[in-house]
C-alpha cells in the first residue's frame, strides 16, 4: 500500500513536471525578438530627431553669414541644385601637348619695310604728298556710307587740299600705271547732342571696348602675355577666365553683346530643366533692320555721348551672312566704308585693295587703331563709346 501511495505522488509530481516543461516549450520567443527590434528601432529614431534641436548649429558648420540669419542661411543651402555649384578645371595653359603648336615669335609680314613711309597724307583733314619731288600723278577721292555694303564715292582730285569724308583713298599712277594706293582716315568732330537723360549726377566714364574675335582665353595668356600682365597691373583689370559664349559663331555672341537678345537656345536638358527659348529667330535677325531694336550704342547717345564703330571686314557682325544689319546706323562714327572700299567690288582700285598686302608693314588691326586714336583725339572734352 505505501508503495503505492510513493507511486501516485511520484506519478503526480511527474504530471505537473511535463505540464511546466510543456508550457515552457510553447514560449513564443520569435515574437518576442521581433518586437524587440521595433522597440529599439523606435528609440534611435527618437533620438536621432531630438538630437538637431538640442545640438548648437556650430556643430553641423553652420557658420554666420555675411548677409541674413543663420536660419536662412540653412535654409538656402537645402535648396542647392546644379545651377548653384559648378566645378571649374583648372588648365595648364603651356601643357607640354599644347606647346609644339605654339609659336610666340612667328611674324606675319616678314618682308616689309619698316621703313617705308606713305607718299600721301591726310592732315588737319587736308590730303598732300609727303615728296614733291617724285615725278608721280596722284589723286584722291571720298568714301561715304550709302549702305552696309555700298559705299558713295565721290570724284577724282587730283589737286591737293582739304577733304570732307573720313575715309579717303589716295591713288599714284608713274607713266600711266597705277604704283600706290593708301586709305586714310580722319575724325571730323560734329556737334554735341543734348542728352535724352538726366547725367548731372552721374559720374560718366569713356568706354572703349576692344574685341578680339575667336580668342580664347588660354589663347589670350600665351598670345598676350604682356598686355594682359599690364592691364591687370597698371589698369586694374578684371580678368574673367570661365565666362563663356552663348552661341556658335560671332553673330549670335554680338547680339547677345549688344541687344542683350538670344538667337539660339540654351539648352539644358543636361541638367533635367527646361531649356530657354531664343529671343529672335534667325529670320528676323537676318531679314530686319535693327534701328528701332535698343543697342549699347543707343544706350550711350541717350546720355549725350558719342559712339563709334571700327570692324575689320566688310560683312559684320550684323550682316553676315546676306542680312541687312543697320538702315541707318546709330553710331556718330562708323568705319564701314573704310572695309567695303578694300573688299567690294566696284569701290577702291586694285592697288588700294592691295596695300594691307605685307609691303607697308601695315594690318588690318592698324587701321581699327588708328580710326579709333582719332576718335578719343577729336573729342577730348565729350564722353566717348567705341566699339573696335
């Protein structure tokens, strides 16, 4: 009998011992690891947003700003987009690839005379012959604007004595041959114009604008060393080495110049924005006068100044190519008839044609400079606008 009794109580006791391990076995521990994980996820994503509002702003480089509060500061940094940051290369402008193409002493006109003087002359706005002696038979006629690509020509002279033109072509014939032909220039001053605008207030500067086409500026360091180096020293120049074009060829970059105006878009699909529509189509460039379109040169009139225009070829900025430009240019002084005289057909004689050949030890960029040496000389009390 008490065995029996010790076996039912073992009995029992091992029932309640299967009964807990069961109930121990059935613990749902994968739900308990997964809530886990959110609980602690929670926490460092509190702590992660709490931790900004209570951090100085020194400690994420929010330094003071030169303009507006740091608030703000912050607040425009977020709204950075490509327009805003732009990495710039930074160019060796004598690369050992680059050097074998460069040649700094080259001499375009090697074989003129350095001494050789013109026979003619246009003093004081008088022409003579600077040599009596020499048994030649010169003469001399005017140029005048008509049109772009049209000049009026006056008659022969061959007395010498004053002139009323600016651009004056002088021939000189030996036994019937023409042997010389010069182009000269003058500045003959007209009168001053009352200023569209009020100035008394203004502090009015001369501007000169020398344009060299197709130069770029690592060019521009190589070729023009000294003159850069002068400008910037000497001049206080600003030199701005990443400005860029805003067009393919001259044409697009002169309007741009000097209407403000775009004749091809800017695209900037690159960056996922819309692109910017041109503000003339090429037919209206090409095929309309441009003297009610407002320019540089209307701008500087309106202030009571005077203007000039100097370029190195007959077409232009504006006229090339078959366009028509100016009907009636808005320039107090313009160097076109000088450029149709040398080019076109039917205007200056073959030996005038011919005298930028080399011989004289003169060039193209001579003559601009000289015209434009004229213009600062016959107003030194006016403000001046020059584009050469």
């Amino acid at each position: 009998m008490f065995t029996n009794i010790i076996f039912s109580v073992l009995k029992g006791f091992s029932s309640r011992m299967t009964s807990k391990l069961e109930a121990v076995h059935f613990i749902p521990w994968r739900a308990l690891i997964v809530t886990g994980c959110f609980v602690t996820y929670f926490i460092i994503l509190g702590f992660t947003m709490l931790v900004p509002v209570l951090t100085p702003q020194h400690y994420f480089v929010a330094h003071k700003p030169i303009f507006g509060s740091s608030r703000q500061t912050i607040k425009n940094i977020t709204k950075t987009d490509y327009w805003d940051k732009c990495e710039l290369p930074v160019y060796d402008f004598y690369d050992e690839e680059i050097l074998s193409y460069v040649e700094p002493n080259e001499n375009p006109i090697p074989y003129c005379n350095p001494d050789y003087k013109p026979i003619t002359t246009l003093i004081n706005g008088s022409w003579g012959l600077k040599y009596q002696r020499m048994k030649l038979e010169c003469r001399s006629r005017c140029h005048w604007h008509k049109s772009e690509r049209v000049n009026r020509i006056g008659n022969w002279s061959y007395k010498p004595g004053p002139v009323n033109c600016e651009v004056l072509e002088a021939v000189c014939a030996k036994n019937g041959t023409d042997v010389y032909g010069y182009l000269h220039t003058q500045v003959i001053p007209t009168p001053p114009k009352e200023p569209k605008l009020e100035n008394k207030q203004l502090k009015q500067y001369d501007v000169t604008v020398i344009l060299l086409d197709s130069l770029a500026y690592s060019q521009a360091r190589r070729s023009l060393p000294r003159t850069i180096t002068y400008m910037s020293n000497h001049m206080d120049a600003v030199i701005f080495p990443y400005i860029n074009k805003v067009g393919d060829n001259s044409r697009p970059n002169g309007a741009a110049l000097w209407f403000g105006k775009l004749l091809e878009k800017l695209d900037r699909s690159l960056f996922d924005e819309g692109n910017v529509a041109p503000d003339w189509t090429q037919e209206y460039m090409c095929n309309v006068f441009k003297d009610n379109e407002t320019s540089l040169f209307h701008e500087f009139q309106k202030y009571g100044y005077k203007t000039l225009l100097a370029e190195d070829w007959a077409e232009g900025t504006l006229n090339w190519p078959n366009c028509r430009g100016f009907k009636k240019p808005p320039i107090d002084h313009y160097m076109r008839p000088f450029q149709n005289a040398m080019e076109r057909k039917y205007h200056g004689v073959e030996v005038t044609k011919n005298h930028l050949n080399g011989d004289m030890c003169r060039e193209y960029h001579h003559t601009l400079l000289d015209y434009l040496g004229q213009f600062l000389d016959a107003y030194p009390d006016q403000k001046k606008f020059s584009w050469v």
